[in-house]
C-alpha cells in the first residue's frame, strides 16, 4: 500500500495522520477529498451547528518595534499612521458600542508599542471589564504576553496571572505564524521565538486560560513546515487541552516589506481552502476550526463551511490590521448577514461566547 | 462517500456513465452537499477532459451597447441617447484590436454587441470582414444566437443565410451567450424582445448544421426556478445529442447591479454557483467543455470550480465591459502568467486555445 493510500484508509477508519500521510495528501491536491473528509471530521465534532459571536476588535496601538517584515499594519512612532489609544479613547469606543447588552467578547490585540509599560495594557483590560463586566474578553497573543514579561521583568506566569485578574477570559491565538526559528528569523526576527511562543500557551493552559491557535502560511514557509507546525499545536494540544478553536491566516503581501522583498502573490482560494481542509484533518484534538471572514472575504468564508469550518468568526467592528495589507473585505457585518450566510448551505447558526457556549 | 439514499443511487448512476433524468438534477439542486457533489463532477470531468485546463489569450469587441431589446437582467444595453452609449466605428475597432495585439500571444477576438436598432446586418458583417482582413491570424468567435436571430429578422435572410455570410466574412465559431434560461415563461418576463427559446435553439442547430461550432451558456440567479434550471441544461444536452456542434458550456451567475432586477434579486452565494456548475457537468453528459468565467464567478471561486466540473477558465479578455457594467469586481483583464499560475495550484495542465472555445 502507498503512503497515500495509507492516508486515506487511515481518513476512512478515523485514525491519526502522521507527518508522511499528511504531506502525501497535499501532494496528491484532490481538493474535494480533503473537503469531504474535512466536512465529515467537523459534523462528527459540532453536526450540523456552525458558530459565530458578536465581538468588537480593539488595536490599542500600531506603534511596534518588532517592525517585522510580515506585517503592514505596524509603524514606527512619529509616521503619520501612527496611533495609541489612551484609556479614555477606548472608554469613548466603547461607549459607542451599539448595543452593549448583545456584546459577548472583546477582542484586544496590538503591536509591541516601544514605550508603553505593563500597567498601560492592564488598565485597558481593567477598563473593558469595568464597562462591560459581562463581556469576555479575549485579549493578547503570546507574542505580547512575551513582551509584557520583557518590559514588566516578571516571569510569563506571572504576567498571565495579573492579566486573568484584570480580567482576560481568554488569550488570543496570533502571532504563531510559522513555528520554525528558521522561517521566524525571516518574517519577524523580533519577535518571540518558536519554543516561547509554546510556552506561554502551555503555561496559560496550565493556569486555566485557555487559548487559540494560528498558523500564517503562504509566504516563504516549506509545505514540510507548514505540517510541522501542525503537529507542533497537536502535540501541545494533546498535553494540555487549552487550544479552543484553530485559524489559518493566509499571507496578504500587499503593503509589507517581506511581499516586496519576495516578490510574494499570496495563495489562492484553491491552497486557502485546501490548507483548511487538511489542517481539519491533522488537527483532530481541535474542536473548532474558524474561517475568519475579514481575511477570506465572505463568500469564500461561506464556502469554507464545506471544508471543515464550523466557525465564521465575528460581527467585529473596525478591523485594522488584516484592512492595512489590503484586504478587501468590508469591516463590520450584522448578525443577520452571518445567519443568512449560515442557514443558506443547511447549517444551523449558532451565537456562541469565547468558550463556544451557546448564548 | 459520505452520502445516503436518493444520492447514493445518482451517484451509482453517474459511476456507471448511466445519464442522469430530469428528477436526479431537481434532487441534485436540492440537495446541500456541496463537496460531494464537486467530487462526483471532477470524476466525470477527469473521465471526459483529463487534467488539461483551456484558456485563452484573447480580446474582447463589442461593438456598441445601444440596444433595442433592453433585457431586465442587463446592465450593458442602453437606449441611443442615454449617458454612456456608445457605437464604434470600424476605426474604433481596429485600434482596440491593434492595442490588443501587442501581445504577441493574441489569438482570438469574442464580439458581443448589443441590437443597435438602426444598423444593417451589412454593418455588423462589415466589422467582421475588415477585422479578419487586418488581421487573418486571430480566431473570430462572435454573435450569439439573439445577435443571428436580429441579424436574420432585420434583413429578412434565413438565419442560414446570416450564418453562411457571417461564415464568407471571417467568422470560425458562435458564441454561447443570449441563451439565458431557454423556457418562454422566464424569456416573456426578462427578456422578451430577442430570440425565443425555439430560436435560439434553432440558430444553434442551423450553425451546427453548417459546420460552425457553437457554444452555449446557462444565465441563471434571476427569477428562474430550479427546475427551470434542470429543463435548460435538458434542453442542450438533446439538442447536443442531435447535432454534437456545440463545445463549451459557460454557467453566467447574475449579477444585479444597475439592472432592473437590483431591487428584487440577491446576487447567488458561490456555493450555487459552484453547485450549478457541477450538475451542469454532471448533466451535459454529452458536452466536452465546461467553462469556468472567471468575470462573473470572481478568480478565486472560478479557480475552485476546477474541481466542480469546470475544464476551462476563458481567457484573458484584453478589457471586459459587460459585466463591469453590473457591478463585477473582478479586474477587467488577467495577465497569461496570472491564468497559468490560477491553473497550475489547482494541480491542473494549463493548455491554451486557439480561441476557438
């Protein structure tokens, strides 16, 4: 039997794939395959329910010095994009938050601003949990937990702990990228390495908060090493349990110095939806899989639900960083938008809280 | 693989070759299992085309927008005097096609025009026989069967005698267009002042007839129901079986912008459009070629349709107004290199055309 064969009858029989059926799957490139088996993983995890949540995104800052190459959105201070919320800006956002009631997640990432303390984000935290005590509030990638234990010379639990207390419900899943020093060093030198990266989450899991997880992909990363990845989040999901849901972002190059520099395209809805699909497949300790519809645009996302998703993420307010390396997608949507887009391909939509409860 | 019943039987069916009734494609359209219904389409497809996907380097002309059938479901046709209406001249022409052929790889022209309601059959055919004359080396793909049926209705010439001279001036093949949804239920609602069903129809059997290819499409999304949609795709697969002349089926999603329709209808999801292009697959059981248009479809849906059925991405276009007109957002024109790369991520063999398709 070949190897590819041995990955289908292991699909057939429900047993793990390992690195060598994986990469025999992608090479074989039957898209529908790993779209029928992806979407039978996911009705056999969630049936026939597939998730979305009413949240609001709020990027504190642009201002970084990770300045990696990846990036678009981030700048140095004094570059007439820069912005930095002070506490009463994001008082003022969310006062206009519509209807608060509705609300059930904030979601707060940002860059690594070069001069803001600690206490500054902890206060935003504070401040969200103090306005909206009923929200929960999913807020940070490991990247800036790394940062605050720089800039706040405390150990990563103990940061992960006074963020609990100010009141983080749970850590976002960004800045994973790809976890390889070797890609890392070429498309975020500055920041957290692989193994930290890991670690926070590991950590977080252990004190509680559970977490998501990422993966960049369509840039200068090997397939080999976009399977390693996944193996890499398996494998730590299987120790600790903490991973709530699984994104894939694929690479917009547009505005970013590592697009230029490569001469990058971005992949197509063909490797998009394909990675969806296998990754649904490798990752079978994931519950939720999300197509994050600012990245994929709408339609795409809707069929992404064929593929193995089961999440179509937000009704997000502004969204800025993925919209600063062009993507074309507009950047707020109505809860009747994202049920209709639902129900259309016979799926039952479901309003869900950062834990995947129903609300 | 995954599915039960009613399905497992079609899909028996399709696995044996045995062709589909009328009641399969109604329970196929009703059905939501999108990426079964891709995998049972790309079956058929590798069985009938290979790995091979055709495009095109080609230029599209339309002539004028001015139109006297003024459809509901378009964007494009306009009445003489309104803003934007436009008629080249044979000049107008020629330059377009000069710019065009810059790129060495040009092969085809596809001229669509609207029925501009003062010119001769003469005029329209004098565009054709200078542009061949100019430039003998590029494939004429041109006119649709409404376009044939005005040319026949305005010079009182059988509609094989509009062909035959179309044919003498330089024309190789016909295009697909016009057909719509060909029951005269939706024509006398959306379009009721071109060709009925019987004569478009006719005008392909009569090309076939002569030994002209022709291609046909399905513009679907509107007001048509499913059904209808199943007694189109029926419609061409008899006549195909009668005449085998045509080669390339093209789903057109409807795009309601700046049409009559905007108010009342919703554009489609892509998974119908990506749905209606596998059963048109699995349907045209006798058709070689089925077209992916990626100016209705958007690229990133026309290149996953490589796996719903689709052989085909049409071609590079040069400059693309109809659709454009309607709201498209997809660009106005693709470079080879972007077509080649579309194709080879899919896994498939891009192959060009000779403009014919």
């Amino acid at each position: 039997m070949n190897c590819l064969q041995r990955a289908k009858e292991k699909i057939s029989s429900g047993a793990r794939l390992e690195r060598d059926d994986i990469l025999a799957l992608y090479e074989d490139n039957d898209l529908l395959y790993l779209a029928e088996a992806a979407r039978h993983v996911k009705e056999s995890k969630t049936g026939k329910k597939v998730f979305y949540t009413v949240n609001r995104h709020i990027n504190l800052t642009n201002v970084c010095k990770a300045n990696c190459p990846l990036c678009a959105y981030q700048c140095k201070s004094g570059s007439n994009r820069a912005f930095t919320l002070e506490l009463d800006d994001v008082a003022k956002i969310l006062s206009q938050v519509p209807s608060p009631q509705s609300l059930s997640e904030i979601h707060i990432v940002s860059s690594l601003h070069p001069t803001k303390d600690f206490a500054y984000y902890l206060d935003a935290v504070k401040l969200v949990k103090k306005i909206l005590p009923h929200v929960g509030i999913n807020a940070f990638t490991p990247v800036e937990v790394v940062n605050f234990s720089q800039i706040s010379g405390q150990s990563v639990a103990a940061v992960l702990s006074e963020l609990i207390g100010a009141g983080v419900t749970s850590l976002a899943g960004g800045g994973a990228e790809i976890l390889s020093d070797r890609v890392r060093e070429i498309i975020c030198p500055k920041k957290c390495s692989a193994a930290q990266w890991l670690e926070v989450m590991r950590t977080a899991h252990r004190l509680g908060l559970r977490t998501n997880a990422s993966m960049m992909f369509g840039h200068v990363e090997t397939i080999a090493e976009r399977v390693d990845h996944l193996l890499t989040l398996r494998k730590l999901q299987d120790e600790t349990g903490g991973f709530v849901a699984m994104m894939l972002f694929p690479f917009h190059p547009a505005n970013t110095e590592l697009g230029k520099t490569f001469d990058l395209r971005g992949v197509g809805s063909w490797e998009n939806l394909k990675m969806l699909a296998l990754s649904r497949l490798t990752l079978d300790n994931f519950a939720h899989f999300k197509a994050f519809w600012v990245m994929l645009t709408l339609p795409i996302a809707q069929l992404a639900l064929s593929f193995g998703a089961d999440d179509l993420d937000g009704t997000l307010g502004e969204e800025k960083i993925i919209h600063a390396a062009g993507a074309k997608s507009s950047t707020a949507i109505t809860r009747e938008t994202l049920e209709k887009i639902i129900s259309e391909v016979g799926y039952q939509p479901v309003e869900r809280d950062s834990f995947y409860n129903e609300v | 693989m995954f599915v039960r019943g009613e399905l497992e039987r079609i899909e028996r069916k399709v696995f044996s070759g045995e062709r589909l009734t009328r009641e399969d494609g109604e329970l196929l359209f009703a059905c939501k299992e999108l990426s079964w219904l891709g995998a049972l389409a790309d079956y058929v497809r590798k069985k009938v085309c290979g790995e091979r996907v055709y495009y095109n380097v080609n230029c599209h002309v339309n002539l004028t927008n001015i139109c006297a059938a003024r459809c509901k479901f378009c964007a494009f046709g306009r009445g003489e005097d309104d803003k934007g209406a436009y008629a080249m001249t044979i000049d107008d022409a020629i330059k377009l096609v000069t710019e065009a052929s810059c790129d060495p790889h040009l092969t085809g022209l596809h001229i669509v025009s609207g029925l501009h309601p003062t010119w001769s059959f003469e005029h329209y055919l004098s565009f054709v026989e200078t542009l061949h004359e100019k430039f003998p080396r590029l494939h004429i793909k041109g006119f649709t069967g409404v376009e044939v049926q005005h040319f026949a209705n305005i010079s009182g010439l059988s509609v094989e005698e509009v062909l035959l001279r179309l044919k003498s001036a330089g024309l190789e093949t016909i295009a697909g267009g016009g057909a719509e949804i060909l029951t005269d239920r939706v024509r006398n609602l959306l379009c009721s002042k071109k060709a009925t069903a019987d004569e478009w129809l006719n005008v392909a059997r009569t090309a076939h007839k002569l030994a002209i290819k022709t291609n046909a499409s399905m513009l679907y999304g509107h007001i048509e129901t499913l059904a209808e949609r199943v007694e189109h795709l029926i419609k061409l697969r008899t006549l195909q079986d009668e005449t085998g002349g045509f080669q390339t089926f093209i789903c057109f999603p409807f795009l309601p912008k700046n049409t009559a329709l905007e108010k009342t209808i919703k554009q489609t999801t892509m998974w119908d459009d990506l749905k209606t292009m596998a059963i048109s697959r699995l349907m045209l059981d006798n058709f070689p070629n089925i077209k992916a248009y990626w100016v209705m479809l958007t690229v990133p849906v026309a290149q996953v349709a490589l796996s719903f059925g689709a052989n085909d991405i049409d071609g590079t276009i040069h400059r693309e107004n109809i659709l454009h007109d309607a709201g498209a957002t997809s660009p106005r024109a693709l470079t080879e290199d972007e077509i080649i790369k579309i194709i080879r991520e899919a896994g498939r063999v891009p192959c060009v055309t000779g403009g014919n398709q």
